[in-house]
C-alpha cells in the first residue's frame, strides 16, 4: 500500500480517543463517529457509522460490548469488501462470533481484538491480542505505525475469551479487596489489613495457582465453614458479604460435589 492506511475509528470516548491520537501522531489517515463524543483534533468526523467505514481499510470499533453489533449494523451500508473490521470491545465470545457472522459472505474479515490493560496512559502501547481471520490483517496495518499484536489461532471470540477469564481472577480479586477493606474500616483495622494483604499479594509465585485450586478442593468443607463466618461478621459489620458469600458457596458446592457417587 503506498498511502497510508484509512482507519475508521467507531466510539471516541476514552479509549477510542486516546487510540486516535497516537495514529494521528503515527501519521494515518483517520476518520471517526461517535454520537456522543466530538472527535479529537485530526480525527476527520463522519456523519454516521456507514459514512466513517465507506473508504477505510481498517475499522477500530471501540465503544462498548452493548454497542458493538448496533455500530456494525449500522456501518455495513457502508462497509466495502476488504475492510478489516476490528472489534476492540470486551465482549462475550458469542457476541464476536455474532459479528464474524453478520458479515459473512461480504468479503469482510474480522478480528477479534482482546486489549489486556487499560488504554488510558498506553494508547496503542496497550497490550493486544488478536484471532479471527482478519487477525494478521489488523496487526500488519499497525505494525506500520510501530505496534505490536499478539495473534492467537481460532475464531473471533477466541482473543476475548482469554481477557475475560483472566477478568474472572483480577476482578474477582478486586472485589474481594473492597469487600475486605470495607469490613476492616468498619472494624478499625483497614490499616493492619492492607498491609496483610500487600504482603500476601508481594509473595504470590506461579505455584500458587495449583495451590489455591487443590487447597480448595482438599479443604472445602472447613474453608466453607470458614467463609459463612466471615460473611456473618461482615453483615454485623453492616458490610454486605457480596465476595464472602459466593466464597462460601462455591465451597459448598465442592463438597457436594466430592460427595456425588462415582
């Protein structure tokens, strides 16, 4: 390609914005739409999705997970065969299979693309991770702007799929956090467990993950026991015991499970 690349970015908020920035500053040709958002400085505003993708060689669709299939109905008027239709939403693996298959047929491939930190701060330094048969398409185009993507054989669906099991951990880690610091507050001692939890979280290796499944195999009656006091002392606390709760009843079902016949 002797001209640079035409990239169509669909969601401008945050992250899209911050996205367009560092292409512009890469030198491409960018265009935009948001409904709610003005486009930043160079971004060139389309009227509607089909007017922003009608001459794109590239489409970053970067709004929401809710968003993402109402952004491609609404663009495919516009969309022309060779397009690559990225979708950068975190999205359910269904919902990026949806996408591949509204397409279908049109000659427009689509990758999957799962961003595995927050864009804010790292723009397209974000780390990428890719699937879908436009897959090397997307990460050849920014590679001409200086960005690396990871690829991943399989569908679309199969990047995203990754992001959100590794959310099930990080975010469930979060959650338990605020619970356990909301209850520590209303006890007097956030001071103590904050700290108690930076050491344990300092001295976490790879061995810890097999530890943490057969440790909750092994001990899942006791440790059941365990999470249904914590979640009594919160809820004296006046915590509601969201994470101690779910804690105790995954637990549960362990138990329950160990002592199914056969």
């Amino acid at each position: 390609m002797d001209r640079a690349p035409v990239i169509a970015l669909l969601g401008l908020g945050e992250a899209g914005s911050e996205i367009a920035r560092d292409l512009l500053a890469a030198g491409a040709d960018v265009r935009g739409y948001d409904p709610r958002v003005r486009p930043p400085p160079g971004v060139l505003p389309r009227a509607d999705e089909a007017a922003a993708v009608a001459d794109a060689d590239l489409v970053l669709s970067v709004n929401s997970a809710a968003d993402a299939p109402v952004a491609l109905r609404n663009a495919l008027p516009g969309l022309r065969p060779g397009t690559v239709w990225a979708d950068l939403n975190t999205a359910a693996p269904s919902v990026k299979r949806d996408l591949a298959a509204a397409v279908a047929g049109r000659g427009v491939p689509v990758a999957d693309v799962a961003l595995l930190a927050t864009v804010p701060g790292r723009g397209l330094r974000t780390p990428m991770l890719a699937s879908g048969d436009g897959a090397r398409s997307y990460a050849e185009v920014l590679a001409g702007f200086g960005v690396t993507v990871d690829l991943l054989d399989g569908p679309p669906g199969a990047a995203i799929s990754r992001k959100l099991l590794r959310s099930v951990f990080w975010k469930g880690v979060a959650a338990a956090v605020v619970e356990a610091v909301e209850g520590a507050e209303a006890a007097g001692v956030a001071d103590w467990l904050r700290g108690d939890i930076g050491a344990e979280l300092d001295r976490f290796t790879a061995t810890d993950v097999e530890t943490f499944v057969a440790g909750s195999h092994l001990h899942a009656r006791r440790r059941s026991a365990e999470m249904a006091a914590a979640a009594e002392q919160l809820r004296d606390l006046g915590v509601p015991p969201r994470v101690a709760e779910a804690a105790r009843d995954q637990l549960a079902a362990l138990v329950e499970r160990a002592a199914e016949p056969g």
